[in-house]
C-alpha cells in the first residue's frame, strides 16, 4: 500500500511538532518528523534502538554527545543505542526529516 503523511497515522509531539508513521513494526520504525522554527526535543537515549535521521528540507542541529552537529537537506546521522541525542530547529525555515529505528524507539526511550 502506497503511504504518505496524508494517509498514515499522525501524532503531535513536543511544541507544535508533528509525525507520521510511514512504517510501523515491531523491528523497523520510519516516521517523518516536521519541526517548526525554534522547536525541537529533550536529551534522551534509547536502550536498544539504533536511529538514522535523513533531513528532507530545512537545517537540523543534532547534539550527539556533546557533540553539536549540523545537518542540510540531503544528509543523515547515525545514533547507535544508549548514545544521548536530541534534534532541533534553529532555523528561520521548516525541518522536515525521516527518522527511521530499528527496533521501533517507541516505549524505549529515556529522558535526560
């Protein structure tokens, strides 16, 4: 079945941020995430899910760590398991990225 933001499951998160599950499974996670200008999530880590995020459009700031790393279009990250990361929006433009996990993330995050 063909899948896109306008025919999959949403959910609002954090101020103003929105999600869709593209594909939804016990082992494979992939969401596309919008975050507006200035919003973006707490520090956390998962136990067991490894993430790759994939910026679509806008500019994203990863801390990884304490590591500050700065994402375009057309780029991605790798976060391994327990690594504490978070993902925000400095920018004047929309952040639109796929996260996509493995296990699923849901129920196995940690916030710091």
């Amino acid at each position: 079945m063909k899948k896109s933001i306008h025919n999959t499951e949403h959910y609002k998160w954090g101020a103003d941020c929105d999600g869709w599950h593209l594909l939804k499974s016990p082992t494979l996670s992939v969401i596309q995430e919008r975050i507006p200008p200035g919003a973006g999530e707490a520090l956390h880590y998962h136990e067991r899910s490894q993430q790759l995020f994939y910026i679509l459009s806008g500019t994203a700031t990863f801390l990884v760590g304490t590591t500050t790393e700065i994402l375009a279009a057309g780029e991605s990250i790798h976060i391994p398991g327990g690594e504490a990361h978070l993902i925000r929006n400095d920018s004047a433009q929309l952040l639109n990225f796929l996260v996509i996990s493995e296990p699923m993330a849901h129920g196995d995050r940690i916030n710091l």
